[in-house]
C-alpha cells in the first residue's frame, strides 16, 4: 500500500489503546455503512478503512483497466474513504467530460496541492481568480501569437540540441531532450538558460543544481499518495511526514524565485520600463500585473505557483512524449524509414525541419499521435469532483464524488482500436477508416491525453509543436540504431515515463553545414 501503510506501523502495542481503536472502529464502520450511498455504479467492495486502495498497484491506470472488464467502463470504488468512480470507455468520458462538463469541473482537495501550488490553474477550482489567471497564462505564454513571437527560442534550443549530438556514439537520449525543453521553458517562463551552458560560476552551477531538484521534487511529492487525502481520520496528524516535505519544497521554490524576481525587477529598473512588449517573459508580465492590481489579486504567492506550475506541467510531459516516441519509432525501422522519407522528400537534405514544414508531415504527426495514444503521460488524468449530485448510465453520483478518467485504457480499447498494442501511425491515415479524423484537441473522446472540457491541458498547442518540431529534427538529422534490446517498462509515479532512459546511436545523415547553421 505505499505511503498508506505507514499510519498503520504507528499502533502501540497496548491494550487499553487497542480495545478504545477496536470500539471507535467499530462505531465508525456503522456510520460507513448507513451513510453509504445507494445505486452506485458496480465496483469492489474493498476494505475498511482503506477501501480498495490495496488493488492499485504501483501503475493505477493498469489495475483499474483490468477491473473495468470485471466491473464495466463506468466503476465505482472506494479509495480510503473517498468515493471515486472511473470512467473507462469513450462513451463514459464523453459523459463526464462533455456533457456533464459543469458538474464535474471542481478538483478534489489534496493536500500536496493546497501546500505546493496554493491558488495554482490546475488543481484549483474555476474561481473569478482562477479564470483570470487562466486568461493571462493564455494570452501571454501559449496564444498563437506568443506562441509565433517564440519561435525562434524553441528553434535555437532545438538547433543546440541537435549540435549537441556526437555522430556515431551512444546517447541518452532522454537526457538531450531534457536538456532542450528545460531551456525552452525557462528562456519562456523566466528568461534564463540554466541547461548545457559553459563556464558557469559556482553561483550558478547551484542555481542550476536547485531547479533541478525542485523540479523533481515536484513531481515526486505530487506522485506520492497521501493518507490524509482519503482516510479523514488522518486528516490532523502528519504521519508519512508528507506535510514538512511539501512546506520545505514550498520554501526552496519561493525561495528559489525571490532571486529572480529581484533580478527581473533590477533589470526592468535599469533597461526598461514595465509594459507588455513582445520582449517580455512571462514572469515579467506576471509581475507587471501584479504591480498594477497592487497585489490585490495576483500577490507573490499566485505568481510563485503559476511559475512553477508552467514549469512541472510543462517541461516533463514535453520531455516524455517525445521519448516515448522516439522509442516506439526506433523499435520499428519500417516507421523510421517512412518517416525519414517523408522528411527528405518534403524539407530535403540541406537544411534542417522549421515549424512551417510540420503541416507538410503528415506521417509525422501521425507517429506522434499514436504516442500519445499508447502513452498518456497522466494516464488518468488530474482527477476532478462532482460539485453537485447528478445521475449518469442509471446511476446515482453523489457530490463531492472524485473522477478519473482512464485515458490510457481507452487509448487500447479493443472495442475501438485494431491491434491496440501495436504502435501503427497508418491507423490515422487511412489504414482504419475510423480514425483518420481522430484528434486530441478534446473532441475525440477515444483519444484524450491532454483531457477536454473546461479542465483540459492549456498547454497542449505549446507542447505538442514542441514535440513535433524535435521529434523531426532528430529523425531527420540523424540515423538511429539501438545498442540493446529497448526496454519499454513503464516506471512509477505521478507521470508515466520508461522505467529505463532511451539510449540509443545516433549517425549523421546530413551534411556538416546543416549542423552549423
């Protein structure tokens, strides 16, 4: 049971205690079980206390899939004390996500979030603070104009990655992709460069040393289940210590931040006077608007959590998406083949792929988007709750009831994809009829890996041009070939990545001049 089976190891072994815990126990499991709603949709009955949380495994998403053979695409279980129903089928999303969109637009309280990421866009609910953060994370971070006006960010890094590259050696390749969006994003976001920079001083060889282990840090806590999320009983103790980690971190990342603000407010009074211009990064527009509301609505805080939420959200789920695909295409040379001449016939071989050419790759974006359907970096997405009882299917679904959506069930439903497991980029082009006009922008309920509705990923147009243009660069740069057998295990945690970094050799395929300019 992971984190949950450590409140358990602290029980004393006294009698007294045991025979009062067996009676608040007992007096417990009768309120349960007469306040236990009826015409629920069919699930496990789980255990008390801890509900059905001990048939979740490591990988969630595997687990629930299996169950929802058993139980049907519509489950209802118990994590802990919380109720939780799955929607495993595209007619189930389309419902919860589409059609009663409203109901379920409010996110479930976690612990992690409410310390983390306080007054955050993607783990609050849609308050007027909210919408209006969301309005100024479009407008100036991932609108098609800031998207257009950065442009030539993404194709520098994208350049020094590729240059980055030795012909003929071995390489990780998750690690130059790692690399490439970090510099991205915070070039975006902060405008700075921490990756693959020489001759760094001491002083920002640990800056560079803190951002990663925030952001790392970021994403294990959030991947960590706490306790105290499902079980009220746990709701005033911390136990798994999962609370003083999350307020440290909080510290570390405004800590972190202060620093650059400073350096930002420094430059904005010596170079420049705080108007909204294309020159602007996104933390300088943040603090304009800050300045001008008198921090009444966007304070310091708001402004630390948009930061490094644009950052956890945004650098890994690009990082992994590509390194699943580059994967899946070097396990199949015929796909890498196709692809290949797909890219010299319609960029050639004396210059490298810009993002004009993506409309041209068709076959491309079919690979990528076969990724995305085997694997969903959040495979179940980020739960919502229902703000409102409601009925779906027959059923009976209480307020307060938290979603998942299993995107990565879905995406090899039998009953809608042929072959399911097989990686085949074909199935969007006309290889089954019945796809070739299936997208992920939220409309095509059997392919959701940014979601849909009013919670869907903001960042998808920004993520997935980034995707696209350096999964082209490598493919078309470089030969590939792998030095061993290519694990493709999923790890654990709250994003799914390859248990095992790709590796993989690169060989230059164009020539020299290519690289240089």
């Amino acid at each position: 049971m992971g984190a949950f089976g450590v409140a358990f190891t602290h029980i004393r072994e006294d009698s007294g205690l045991v025979e009062y815990a067996v009676a608040v126990l007992a007096i417990y499991l009768l309120m349960v079980l007469i306040r236990r709603p009826k015409n629920l949709p069919p699930g496990p009955t789980g255990l008390p206390i801890i509900g059905s949380l001990h048939l979740l495994g490591q990988r969630p998403h595997e687990r629930l899939a299996q169950m929802a053979h058993k139980y049907k695409p519509l489950m209802s279980l118990y994590l802990g004390q919380k109720l939780c129903i799955v929607a495993t089928s595209s007619e189930t999303a389309m419902e919860f996500l589409k059609t009663q969109d409203n109901v379920f637009s409010s996110r479930p309280p976690l612990r992690g979030a409410e310390i983390i990421f306080p007054k955050d866009i993607s783990f609050s609910d849609i308050t007027p603070e909210a919408r209006q953060m969301r309005k100024i994370f479009h407008l100036q971070l991932i609108s098609g104009r800031r998207i257009e006006e950065s442009e030539h960010i993404r194709a520098e890094e994208i350049a020094q990655m590729v240059r980055s590259i030795p012909s003929g050696k071995v390489v990780n390749v998750k690690s130059c992709l790692d690399a490439m969006t970090a510099n991205i994003f915070t070039r975006l976001i902060i405008g700075k460069r921490f990756m693959g920079r020489s001759g760094m001083d001491e002083a920002e060889q640990k800056e560079l040393q803190d951002f990663i282990e925030i952001t790392d840090e970021i994403d294990l806590l959030l991947g960590t289940p706490n306790p105290r999320d499902l079980i009220p009983a746990f709701k005033w103790v911390d136990l798994t210590g999962l609370d003083k980690r999350y307020t440290n971190l909080r510290s570390r990342m405004e800590s972190f931040l202060s620093k650059i603000i400073a350096e930002h407010r420094h430059k904005s009074q010596k170079d420049r006077v705080m108007t909204v211009d294309t020159h602007q990064d996104f933390l300088d527009t943040l603090l304009h608007q800050m300045d001008s509301t008198d921090g009444q609505e966007i304070t310091e805080q708001v402004v630390t959590s948009i930061i490094w939420e644009a950052f956890a959200a945004g650098m890994e789920t690009s990082a992994l998406v590509s390194e699943w695909t580059m994967a899946e295409v070097l396990r199949n040379p015929h796909i890498l083949k196709k692809a290949q001449d797909e890219l010299d016939t319609e960029v050639g071989q004396t210059r490298r792929v810009q993002e004009s050419d993506l409309p041209k790759l068709k076959y491309l974006k079919a690979i990528v988007k076969e990724a995305l359907r085997l694997h969903p970096i959040i495979p179940t997405l980020v739960p919502h709750q229902s703000n409102a009882a409601c009925k779906a299917f027959g059923y009976d679904i209480p307020a307060k009831t938290q979603l998942m959506v299993n995107v990565w069930a879905i995406g090899r439903d039998p009953a809608v994809w042929t072959n399911p497991l097989d990686f085949d980029p074909e199935r969007f082009l006309g290889g089954d009829q019945r796809h070739v006009g299936t997208e992920f922008a939220g409309k095509s309920f059997e392919l959701l890996p940014f979601g849909s509705g009013r919670r869907m990923c903001m960042g998808m147009p920004l993520g997935t041009l980034l995707v696209e243009t350096g999964i082209a660069n490598l493919l078309h740069c470089f030969s590939w070939s792998l030095p061993t057998d290519l694990d493709m295990s999923e790890g654990v945690g709250l994003s799914a990545k390859k248990a095992v970094p790709l590796c993989a050799v690169a060989s230059s395929r164009l020539p020299s001049a290519v690289f240089v300019n």
